[in-house]
C-alpha cells in the first residue's frame, strides 16, 4: 500500500538522539536551541520558541494575547480541531469566515464582512501547506486593529510574495509525525513581537522567569531534546524534500487533468506551495462518489486521506458550545468537506509510485 503519509527516519536523526541521550541534557536542552534557529532561519522571524505541540503553540499564542469575555476571534472553518480548541481556551468567542474552494484557505471577502469591532484576533490556517491570501488578511486585520495568529502547522517553508509565512504576528508551527518537519511531538511558535516572545517563553516553562521567580501562572509545554534532535537534521535536507514533494505534484497535476469531476488543486500567484497534502476535490460529475474512490483505491494499493470530513463547527459539541457562533455557518468549507481526498505527494515516493496513484484514479474515475 502507498502510504498518504510515511515516517522514514535517517541515519542523522539517530546519531543526534543517540548525542542527546549521551549527553543528560533531555529537556529544553541545547538540541531545542538549535531547532528554535532552524525555525528563524526557516520563517525569518526573529523569535521561534519551541513547544511540546502544535496544539500547545496555538494555546500560548492565544493565551499571550490576553482575550476574555465579549472578545472574538475569527478562524478558518476548514481546519483540524486543535485551531478551534485553541482558539476556544483563549476565553474569547469563536466566530468562523468561509473559505474560498480554490486554495481551501479563509477567504478576504468572508472575513471581510465578518469583521466587528469585538474581533481582537484572525486565524487563518495555511492548508494542505499553501499559504492563505496572507497580504489581503493583514490589510482587514490591520484596519480593525486585529492580531493574527497564524495556524502553520502544515506549511513549513511556504511562502507568500516569496516570504514564508510565519511573520504576520503569531505564528504555531506543528511537529507531528505526519507534518513535513516531524519529531513525533513538538511545535513552534514565530513572531518579531519582543514582548510577545518573552511571555510565550515563560508561559512554556511553568510562568518562570528563573528558577522559583515565578511571573506568572503558566504550563508546562517543553519540547525535548530527543524530540528536537530527530527534527534538527531535516532542516539539512528541508529544501530538497519541498522540491521532490512539488515534483511529485506537478506529476500529479499533469496526469490526473482532464478527468470528469475531478477538480486538481491550484497555485495561486504569489504563493509558493510545499505540498504537505495534495487534495483534489470529487464533485458530483464525477463517475463515482469520493467514498467509493477512496474504497476502490485502497483495492488498487493507493492509501488516501480525508482532511477534513466537516467543517471544524460541525459537531454537537461546538454546536452546542455558548462560545462557538456558527451563525448561518459557511456553505463552502461545509461543501468542500464532502469532496476532498487527499493522495500520496510525500518525498518518500518513487516516480513509480507516483504512476500507480495516476493510473488508480484514472481507472477508477474514466
Ligand atoms: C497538526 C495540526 C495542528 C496541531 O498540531 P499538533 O502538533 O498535532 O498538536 C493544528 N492545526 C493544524 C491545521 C494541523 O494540521
């Protein structure tokens, strides 16, 4: 079976564990420095402080912030559940903007009109590892005096006008195991915010300034330095797995065009994709229904994905939740969630495996 996603760990990575081992230092240790450079050299922030989670990061870009009753925050509605959930912690209302089907990412003209005075804070989620329309969001932001944070947990490396994303206030980056960059877990947080900064690195580490001088409440969110050592040496080959992953997307482009009801993703102007999925959509011209697809792959020995069967509101839980405001919700992310499926674009594939995720959806679909 072609995986959607494959861990494959190199001989670096367990040398440098194996140092980390060695040398006692296994926590927030000197390993965790040096992704926290990888991390400025990867965005061109000038802070990136490293976490135990994607998810952590959200939390404490929310939490440094200071938002509480009668605050909103507006988010992407087509995202995994740790934006809202993060989102929510923060105390502050969540509201959501639709997306735009081209890029899967919040749409200026939704969060334009969704934009209200009470909005101290706007989420957009850089999806599948393409940025969202990042000038138009900081232009809205910006006029309602709004904060971004910004969700890059699956954008690693891409970038908008040739900036990489990471820059545009706060920013949580995730190092899961299926993420581009992966340590198992880890996260990072990004931003040129000073003041910022400092409260993210002391909320980390229990609201410590030093050792029993303590600032204020905080957690426990340290990143190891086992978990950093197996994701330092990728940054050594980051360059090269963006290009085999954009590679194996044009071949994915080039030999799935022109099948009935199959919509390819695209890459607007101005934005350079790193392919952490690629994600087509199955409309209802299609020959078969995107579940029969995904089954009749599987026969075929192509794994697939869904990212994201609902959009992230469309639960009981969040329905029924007195801070989440989903309103008259938003019909293209609630659309899109029935047509995506995600295909094998990861750098471990061979040419070879990339033919046999073509032919499979050619057969299938033709
Ligand atoms: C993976 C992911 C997260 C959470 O990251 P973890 O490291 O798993 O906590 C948040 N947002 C998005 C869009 C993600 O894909």
């Amino acid at each position: 079976m072609i995986p959607v996603s494959s861990v494959s760990v190199t001989e670096a990575q367990r040398r440098l564990v194996n140092e980390v081992l060695d040398s006692g230092h296994l926590v927030q240790g000197p390993v965790v420095e040096r992704l926290e450079a990888c991390g400025r050299e990867m965005t061109g922030a000038a802070h990136a402080i490293a976490v135990s989670s994607g998810t952590s990061a959200l939390e404490l870009a929310f939490e440094a912030v200071q938002l509480g009753p009668g605050d909103e925050v507006i988010i992407s509605p087509f995202t995994f559940v740790a934006t809202l959930n993060a989102a929510l912690q923060s105390g502050a209302d969540v509201r959501f903007a639709d997306i735009s089907e081209i890029d899967f990412t919040i749409d200026p003209d939704a969060l334009r009109a969704a934009m209200t005075d009470a909005v101290r804070v706007v989420t957009p989620v850089h999806l599948y590892g393409l940025a969202a329309d990042i000038d138009a969001v900081r232009s809205i932001a910006a006029h309602a005096g709004a904060l971004i944070i910004e969700d890059a947990a699956q954008a690693h490396g891409a970038t908008f006008d040739g900036r990489p994303v990471g820059t545009a206030g706060l920013a949580a980056f995730s190092f899961y195991a299926t993420k581009n960059v992966f340590a198992g877990e880890g996260g990072l947080v990004t931003t040129d915010d000073d003041d910022l900064a400092d409260v993210i690195r002391i909320l980390r580490n229990q609201g410590m300034r030093a050792r029993y001088d303590y600032d204020r409440p905080g957690h426990n969110h340290r990143m190891t330095d086992l978990a950093a050592a197996v994701a330092v040496p990728q940054f050594d080959t980051f360059h090269d797995a963006i290009a085999a992953r954009r590679r194996n997307a044009s071949l994915l482009s080039e030999g799935l065009a022109d099948i009935d009801g199959l919509v390819l993703p695209a890459t607007p102007d101005r934005r350079e994709h790193v392919w952490h999925q690629y994600t087509v959509r199955v409309t209802a011209a299609a020959r078969v229904s995107r579940n029969e697809l995904i089954s009749r792959l599987a026969d075929r020995g192509v794994g697939s994905g869904i990212y994201y069967p609902a959009a992230v509101y469309d639960y009981q839980c969040f329905r029924d939740h007195p801070r989440v405001e989903v309103g008259e919700g938003c019909p293209v992310a609630e659309r899109v969630a029935t047509e995506v499926v995600s295909l094998p674009v990861h750098q471990q594939l061979a040419e070879s495996d990339v033919e046999q995720v073509i032919d499979a959806v050619r057969a299938v679909l033709s």
